[in-house]
C-alpha cells in the first residue's frame, strides 16, 4: 500500500514536471493529424483530377480518330457514288442532222435529221422514222444525242467557229444555191396548204447570214405563190438551180420581205 501511494506520487510528480510538454502536445497532434488529412484529401484529389483527365483525352483522341475515320469513310462514298465522266460517241447510223430549232423550253426544241425518208422534224422522245428503236433523247443548241437500242450517241451540226476548217471552207465553196442552205416543209392548216417553213441545212449561222430566222414560213418565192400545191413544188425545184431569190415570210405575224442570196453567207 506505501509502495502504491509512493508510484502514485511519482506519477503526480512526473506530470507535473511534463505537464508544459504535454499540454503542447495536445494541441500540437491533433493539428498534426488534421493537416496530415487534408494534405491525404488534397492529394487524392489531384490524383482523381489526372486519372479524369487522361481518361477525357483518351476518349477525345478516340473521338477525333473516329471522326477522322468517319469523314474518310464519307469521302470513299462519295467518291464511289460520283458518276464516271463519259464521252458519248458519234452515231454511225445512216442519218444527218441538218438543222436545229432550239427553244428555252427543251420540249418545244426540233432536231431536223434526214434518213432514208427525207428530212424530217423530230422532237424530243421521238422515234427516228423507219428505226423503231431509236429515238431523240436530247436537243442542244449544236447537238443532238439520239438513243440507238439502249446506247446514246450524239450527232452534231457543222461546226460554226469563226475560223471554220478548210473541210468546212470547201463545203460551203460547193454550197452555190439556196436549197444547200435551206430545207422546207409544207405547212397545213385545217388540210390546206398555207405556205412552206424554212429550217437551216448544215450551220444555223448560214441560214441566219441569208436573212432568214427560226420559225419563218414563207408565202412566197419569186412569182410562185406557196398556198398553191403545184406552185409550191415548181419553187423548191428552183431553189435547187437559184443562187439568190426573193422570199415574203410570215414572221411573229407579219409579212417580210428577204433578199436571199448565197453570196452573202461565202
């Protein structure tokens, strides 16, 4: 029991001796502790930021590359879907197109063509005369392009650049009457013959140089008067043999007069 009591004082008298120490180190620990934690939070927390950040440049990337992948797979279709540019070959058919009346409106548009059966008007979806099985699929103010049993192919009027080559030169050297310029068709009206429209044969501008427009019937040709069948026959023969001629046409409902002459297209 003295041996108790003299520990106990031993005890009472170290605290007293310690007690500065441990009154610091009461307060200091539990700082020690706290700050310790918060540093732990802190540096978990930049842990968490990195982890999240490299894992949102990642999925970026992803994303970018997968872009990229879709944008190239994008242009690979397109590039597929893109028509191949193809050349329509002329036609070896045995036809001629002669002239061509274009209009805005490509439904109204008429190619002249000659075949076996003559010269003819032909619009758009039209069969040729005598080959059942190829029609005009196109009008273009010089081309026209014809569908031959599924094939298109194109024929075209002669060429009309300012420097013509010397083919052409020697084609219109020959050319010395009007029916080289002129093609005509009988116009009825009601099953009455009215009079005779005129087409261009070959370049439209050699039919324009001698007076003449798209569209223009004429009444008449010298002295023949073209309402009259047999009149009209005696004055498309002489365009065959005629260099020059005075044609009266009907033009946007009025009468005109035209000195034709080959002279002015050489």
């Amino acid at each position: 029991m003295k041996k108790m009591i003299i520990d106990i004082d031993s005890q009472i008298i170290w605290l007293h001796k310690h007690s500065q120490q441990l009154l610091c180190a009461g307060v200091f620990l539990p700082t020690l502790l706290l700050f310790i934690c918060s540093v732990n939070t802190v540096c978990e927390s930049i842990r968490t930021a990195n982890a999240t950040s490299i894992s949102v440049t990642a999925v970026t990337d992803k994303v970018q590359v997968n872009l990229n992948m879709d944008d190239g797979s994008h242009e690979v279709s397109l590039a597929a879907a893109k028509p191949a540019t193809t050349t329509v070959a002329p036609t070896s058919l045995a036809l001629t197109l002669t002239g061509i009346i274009a209009s805005d409106d490509r439904v109204f548009s008429q190619a002249i063509i000659t075949s076996q059966g003559g010269p003819r008007n032909y619009n758009q979806g039209e069969y040729i005369e005598g080959l059942s099985n190829v029609f005009i699929e196109k009008i273009d103010i010089n081309t026209v392009s014809i569908n031959n049993n599924g094939t298109s192919q194109l024929m075209t009027l002669l060429d009309e650049d300012p420097t013509p080559s010397s083919q052409t030169q020697e084609q219109t050297k020959k050319a010395r009457f009007l029916s080289d310029f002129i093609i005509s068709n009988p116009v009825y009206e009601n099953d009455k013959l009215t009079g005779v429209k005129l087409y261009p044969r070959g370049a439209a501008s050699r039919f324009t140089r001698l007076g003449f427009k798209f569209g223009d019937i004429a009444l008449k040709i010298n002295n023949h008067i073209l309402s009259e069948p047999e009149e009209m026959k005696a004055a498309l023969n002489e365009l065959g043999t005629l260099g020059a001629a005075q044609f009266t046409v009907l033009r946007n409902s009025n009468e005109k007069l035209i000195n034709a002459s080959t002279m002015d297209v050489e």
